[in-house]
C-alpha cells in the first residue's frame, strides 16, 4: 500500500527565514514518483517537482530545494528566504508506477511579513 | 488556454438534487482523474480513467460517477447530493506513461450542499 506522511499540520515562520516541509512515504514497489504541488490560497494546485526513485540527485532550484534519501523515505522540501508569497498548503504526493497519486495530509505554511 | 478546465468553479445546490461538473484538458493527455479535497484539506482520489480502464475508489458511493464522452472530457455526475458531499472536486490530467510525468490539476469546484 502507498502512504505519505507530513507530520507537520502548521508551520509559521517570519519572512526571510529558511523553512524546511517533511515529507515521509511508504511503498513496497522498487519504482515510484515522488512530487510536491503547492495551494496557495486561490485554490488551485500547483506542480512543483518530481523525482523517481532512481535519482537521488537533489536540487536547488532559485530559493527552493529538495532532499530526496531512499533510505529514510523522506522527500524533504526547503524554502530558502521565504517570503509572504510562499504562503499556501504544501503537499507531498507519491505515485507507484501505473497507479494512482496518493497525496499526503498537506503542511500549512504561512509566512509572515 | 487552460490546459485543465472545469466548470462551474462554484456549484451550490439542495440536498437530493443531481448535479454535474464538466473537465477538459486540451493536453492530448490519456489519464484524466477526479479527486475530492474536503474541508480538512485531504486529497482523496475518486476515479481514474484512460481509454480503456475505468478505476473507482471502492470509498465513493455509486451516486457519483464519470462520464467521459471522448480523450479529453471527463465529467463527473452526482445524484442525489447529500450534505457531506460538499467539497472542492479537482479534475486532472497526466500522460499515460505509467507515472513519470506530474498530474496537471484544474482550478477545482467548490460545491455546496445546503
């Protein structure tokens, strides 16, 4: 069965600080995909990242950054200097191959001025 | 152009009425998906359906169900609505390449239920 895990509910930071969002999956299949989508308060779902499972190869991406490690099953994601745009639910989707996207609970970010 | 569109964006209705929620994609996408995100902000998956296979959550009840007169429409049809029906549905589309590529999400329909 897939799962995904993001133990944190709420994040407040100030603005300008680094904030870091777990990500924690489970699945017994040897190939899978992970992602991030962002919902800002307008609602929609927006496409981030993804990272199979044969590349551990993390990337920084302007002020965003990802740490992908098979061996804790984590898919972390980091915002470097946040800002009060950053503000918006964050999820974590997993997708074994030919299956569905199983998406996590969601991490309320806000980010205050 | 929208790549995944879905109309209406707000749909407020009684109980027991039927209602519909029409999604494109413009994509030339396979997969097109319906989740349903209730107000706890969960993601649940509905159904998926490619040109060949219809998947149901065995968790939806059958007064919902998919219609999809061709590749690039997939509408979602409830009967009899009851209260806890109300939600925001997502439509979304990905190629059928078995999971590589991201689903691309529309806009969502916040449904009301009085």
């Amino acid at each position: 069965a897939q799962k995904v895990t993001q133990a944190q509910t709420e994040i407040s930071v100030v603005e300008k600080e680094d904030v870091t969002l777990d990500c924690v999956y489970e699945t017994r299949d040897t190939t899978y995909y992970l992602f991030w989508y962002k919902q800002p308060p307008s609602g929609e779902l927006v496409f981030l990242i993804r990272r199979n499972s044969f590349d551990e190869q993390n990337e920084i991406s302007g002020r965003y950054s990802w740490n992908f490690q098979k061996s804790t099953s984590s898919f972390n994601f980091t915002i470097t200097a946040s800002q009060v745009v950053d503000s918006a639910v964050y999820f974590c989707a997993l997708r074994n191959y030919g299956q569905n996207f199983v998406f996590g609970p969601g991490t309320r970010l806000s980010v205050l001025p | 152009d929208t790549a995944v569109s879905q109309t209406p964006k707000y749909l407020v209705t009684q109980m027991g009425n039927d209602k519909s929620i029409k999604c494109e994609q413009n994509l030339g996408h396979d997969t097109m998906y319906w989740y349903k995100q209730d107000s706890k902000k969960f993601l649940k998956i509905m159904f998926s359906y490619n040109n060949k296979e219809l998947i149901i959550n065995e968790t939806v009840p059958n007064r919902f169900s998919p219609k999809s007169p061709d590749k690039a429409h997939l509408n979602l049809h409830i009967n009899s609505l009851e209260l806890g029906d109300s939600a925001v549905y997502f439509c979304a589309s990905s190629p059928a390449d078995g999971g590589t590529a991201e689903a691309f999400f529309g806009s969502g329909t916040q449904l009301s239920v009085l």
